[in-house]
C-alpha cells in the first residue's frame, strides 16, 4: 500500500505546512483589519498600530520559526506559499468589486 503510505508521510508534512502559512497569512490580514478599524476610536493610535505590528509579526516569526526548525525548505517554501496565497485572494477580490463600479477592501 505505497500510497497510504505516501499521503501519512510526506504529503502529510507537506499539506500541514501549507495549511500554517494559509493560517498564519489569514491571522495576518485578520488582526490587520481589526487594527485599522480601531484606529478611528482610539486614544493612541500610533501606540496601537506599533503594539498590533509587533504582535503580529512575532506569531508570524514563531510560526515560521518553528516550520524552519523541524522542517526542510520545501516545508518552508509551502508555509511561504500559504502565508501569501489568502493576500493574493483579498486583492483579486478587490480588483472585481473595482471592476463592477463599487469600492475595494
């Protein structure tokens, strides 16, 4: 059964890091979001914007840390991949609400 085999070993591997950098990019652009819509109501925003940057990149860092660690690059290059992907889908999503008259993200 060399094909069991190969999708609990490797290509398992491989999906888990895919689905970190999709996790790891949404969590990104998610408290992103949440940060500039508090912006208008906050009492300091620039403390706000630095302290949600900070956080941010430090998840980001563990999370890519961590795949660097006990990972090879091609595990790498997935979570990479993943981490991109859902920027890329909010743009295009961006350009056609554009492209229909209406306004973008």
């Amino acid at each position: 059964m060399i094909g069991s085999d190969l999708f609990t070993g490797p290509l398992l591997g491989y999906l888990a890091s895919l689905g970190l950098g999709l996790a790891l990019g949404m969590f990104f652009l998610w408290s992103l979001w949440l940060t500039v819509r508090s912006l208008p109501t906050s009492r300091r925003p620039a403390l706000l914007m630095l302290g949600s940057l900070t956080f941010r990149f430090a998840v980001v860092i563990a999370g890519f840390y961590l795949v660097a660690r006990y990972g090879d690059w091609q595990h790498l290059l997935l979570t990479t991949a993943g981490f991109v992907l859902p920027r890329l889908l909010i743009r295009r999503q961006g350009m056609e609400i554009d492209n229909r008259g209406g306004t973008g993200p």
